[in-house]
C-alpha cells in the first residue's frame, strides 16, 4: 500500500512527493469508495444480502460524485493557472 502525505495549505510546488488537498485528494478517496462500494455490492449479490448490495450501490455512487467533484477541482484549477490570453471559452 502506498502511502500519500496530504498537506494543506502548501505551493503546488510537489517536490518532495507530497500532494495538496485539492490536487487528487478527493479523486482519489472518490475512487476507493467507488471501488468499496463495487465490492461491497458483488458481496452482496453473491451472499444474495440485499442489504449489503444497496449499502454498496450507495457507497459507490457517493464515490463517484466525490471523484466527479475532484476532477472538477482539478480542471476549475487548471483553468486559474492558465494565462488569460490562452484560456478557452
């Protein structure tokens, strides 16, 4: 397992490895849920508990919104840091 070290408030800067909140950070939590969420629902499709099944299909599209609101940060940021004359409508 890796590890990341997420700093706040820090320069997008990124050389000693670690990475800011707003980089990845939801993209990536967003992502683990969704795949939990994936896993949790196969379960319980499998054990045929319906429980464990809509739990999961409810951690998973939480995932999906918390990655979907990452990449929009992302882009949002993105979008800040290009020089006006170059930015697209």
């Amino acid at each position: 397992m890796v590890a990341l070290r997420v700093v706040q408030g820090r320069p997008n800067d990124n050389t000693r490895g670690d990475l800011p909140m707003g980089d990845m950070g939801n993209k990536i939590k967003g992502a683990a849920k969704e795949a939990a969420g994936k896993a949790q629902q196969a379960w319980g499709d499998a054990t045929d508990q319906a429980e464990h099944s809509v739990k999961g299909m409810g951690k998973e599209a939480a995932g999906k919104t918390q990655r979907k609101a990452g990449e929009a940060e992302e882009s949002i940021e993105e979008r800040i840091d290009e020089p006006a004359g170059e930015r697209k409508p």
